[in-house]
C-alpha cells in the first residue's frame, strides 16, 4: 500500500510539474508571437499618452515577472479573463466549446469501444483464419491513414456527392435547442453527429480491436478454459469469459484514447465546421485573441494531462506491480 501511495504522489508531482512546464511555454509563445495585442483597441488616432493607459488597464506595462506570476494565477484559477472581440468572460467560452467537442467525442469512443472489443476479441478467437488476417490488414490500413484525410474523403462522398448528410455544423441553421442537453438529444444532432462521428471512428476502432486480439490470444491458452469446456460450457460462453479476462488492459487503452482524441480533433473540427474548442482555438489564433486562445491550448493541453494520470492510475490498481517499478 505505501509503494502505490508513493507512485501516486510521485504521478502527481510528475502532472503538476508538467502543467507549470505547459504553462510557461505558453506564456513565452505568446510573448513571442508576432503582432500586438493592443492592435485590438488602438489605432493610428491614439495618442502616446492614450496607448500608455491602455498597456497600464491590461497590465503590459509591468515588469516580466509580474505579468508571468499574474498569468501562472490567473490560470491556475481559471480566471482566463474576457475575450478581445466576443467581450464575454473566456471561461464560458471555453466551457461551451467543451461540451461540443465532448458530444462528438464521447459517442465515436463509446461506439470504438464497444465494436472494437467485439470485433478484437472475435479475431483473437479466430486466429490464423482467413477472414483475421483481411481484417487485421484493414484495421492496420485504417490506423495509418491520417483522420482529417479521411474526413475530406468522407464529406465529399456523402454530403457533396449523394447529399446524404450535412456538409458540417453542430445543428442546422436556428436548430438550437433551449439547453445543450436538449441539443444533443435532438435528431437534428444526429444528423450532424453521422459523419464526424464515422470518421473518428475508422481510427480510434483499431486500438481496442488489436489490443483485445492481442491479450485475447494470450488468454486462450489459459488452463481456466479448458475447465470451462470440461464442464460443458458452450463455445460462445467461453468466448465470453475469456474476453472478461482479456479486458483489463483495455481500461487504461480508452483514457489514453480520450487524451489523444481531444488532442488531434482540431482539423476534423475545421473539416466538419464543428463548434469545437479545437476550432475556436484556431479562431482565436487568427483573431489575435490571445486570452481565448491561451485558455484554449491550457485546456486542451491539461485535459490530455488528466486522462494520462487517470491511465497511469488505472494502469497502477490492475497491476500492481507497476508500482513497484
């Protein structure tokens, strides 16, 4: 027990530390950038005197370290300030772009999940047949080819081409609901939710396949099946218990998954004109609207930051013995 608490505190000062590293590469990208910040409220009729209040009300006119320990609280806190051009407070901003990058997500990782470990462990069960090694090839074939590729082929088939679905959007045009939660639940939404939905999946469906076919062929040769078929147990019982056994790696497999999906949305959400954070992260880039941006890539950044510990947890509580390491 003191060895799994001392890898956990040891993850936890790891994730803290690499949060600080985040946020001061952050702060000196930004400083680096090129452009003005004040290019947003001043212009060639402004006075020296006018310019300098400016840079005085957002703090620019402070020493470096000032601004750098304002900013590490400031984020730390959450309090990301209001955006140049929306003027509403950052944090609601981001938190809206949140929940509609997470309502496209969490569907296509459910449904990978659930299909890749059917279709992972009928492969295991099937080794060295003909029909495995297609798959395989179409499930490796699949996993190297790159998502926003695959997305441009996808929408100009479906949506250009047979005009099956819509070319992009979160909901049609005043098709809103009263609440997110009644957003979602809308068909509009899922009508919109189709294609991007189909393209993350054609990836992240090959991680649990080839993970559950990978331990389900270590599990078949366990003594514990043959006692299951001594007993008289049908085949498809069998299977069964075996793909219970063979899922323990596959828990800490889906958060990583979660991390690296919130990670490399950014360009399917510009294919599909998803309302995204990913998208609004590249808004704001071009904008120049540099709060909504740096709470942007912090989020993103600590988000893939979080789902990473929550693996290494996971990973420490199925196998112990990773903690001792």
């Amino acid at each position: 027990m003191n060895n799994l608490r001392l890898y956990l505190l040891r993850r936890l000062a790891l994730l803290l530390f690499v949060t600080a590293a985040v946020l001061t590469i952050l702060f000196v990208m930004f400083k680096l950038l090129p452009g003005n910040p004040l290019s947003v409220f001043i212009d060639s009729n402004f006075s020296e005197e006018m310019i300098r209040r400016q840079k005085q009300l957002w703090g620019l006119d402070d020493p470096l370290w000032l601004q750098y320990v304002r900013y590490m609280w400031n984020m730390l806190t959450f309090n990301f300030g209001t955006s140049f051009f929306q003027m509403t407070p950052v944090r609601d901003i981001v938190v809206e772009k949140l929940l509609h990058t997470g309502a496209m997500i969490v569907p296509a990782v459910v449904l990978s999940v659930v299909l890749g470990t059917l279709l992972g462990s009928w492969l295991g069960w099937r080794r060295g047949s003909r029909q495995e090694g297609a798959v395989v090839i179409g499930l490796l074939a699949l996993r190297s080819v790159p998502s926003f590729f695959v997305g441009i082929i996808v929408l100009m088939v479906f949506s250009y081409n047979l005009g099956w679905f819509p070319p992009g959007g979160m909901v049609s045009i005043g098709g809103h609901g009263d609440s997110f939660l009644g957003t979602i639940l809308s068909l509009d939404f899922l009508y919109h939710l189709v294609l991007p939905c189909l393209v993350l999946m054609t990836r992240e469906i090959t991680s649990p396949a080839l993970l559950l076919r990978s331990t389900m062929l270590e599990v078949k040769g366990s003594d514990f099946l043959d006692i299951l078929r001594a007993k008289g147990l049908p085949e498809r019982r069998i299977v069964m218990h075996a793909t219970r056994n063979a899922l323990l790696p596959l828990v800490t497999d889906v958060a990583v998954m979660m991390g690296f999906l919130f990670q490399g949305q950014v360009l399917l959400e510009i294919i599909f004109a998803w309302p995204g954070v990913g998208r609004e992260l590249v808004t704001a880039l071009n904008d120049l609207d540099y709060p909504v941006a740096q709470a942007c890539f912090f989020v993103m950044a600590l988000i893939i930051l979080m789902f990473n510990f929550v693996a290494d947890v996971l990973y420490a509580f199925i196998d112990p013995r990773v903690a001792l390491s």
